[in-house]
C-alpha cells in the first residue's frame, strides 16, 4: 500500500491546511509542463500522478478516515490496538 502521508512529505496527523498547502507545492513543483525533455515530463507526469493521488485520498474526509484506517491509525495519526479494531468488526 502506498504511504500517502509520505507522498506528500508530512506526518500522519497532518491538518488539511498541511495537506492542501503540500500537494500544491509538490504539484507545481511536478507538473509535466515545466519540463522539456521527454524523460523529464515522463518522469513528472509519474511523480504529479501520485501527488495528486495521494491528495484525493488524503482531501476527502471519509476517505481519509478510511485510509487510516487501513493503516490502523486514529484520526490523531496514533496506533490504533488491535483489540480495538477486532471489537469494531
């Protein structure tokens, strides 16, 4: 599974602000547009791709709950036991 988190460069607790604030500078910072040679917008476009990837999933409130989920974390990015997760089934 792909760390979204890490993606963008920031910690699982990160607010939406953090989230929007990094996916826009990793988009400019990515877009296929600011390159000149094939290679580059190639890899680009690849790089821009995840980038915005991991910003709809980490955007979207319930779908961000459900990705934490999945990793086993709270909505404050702690650990969530594994009894916990066992009962909520």
């Amino acid at each position: 599974m792909l760390d979204y988190y890490a993606i963008l460069g920031l910690s699982r607790n990160a607010t939406a602000s953090e989230i929007k604030g990094a996916y826009l500078k990793l988009a400019r910072q990515y877009h296929p547009d600011r390159f000149t040679t094939e290679k580059e917008k190639k890899d680009a476009n690849e790089r821009f791709a995840l980038v915005t990837q991991a910003y709809k999933v980490l955007s979207e409130e319930k779908t961000k709950e459900n990705y934490d989920r999945s990793l086993h974390l709270d909505s404050t990015g702690k650990p969530i036991e594994m009894a916990t997760i066992v009962q909520a089934k």
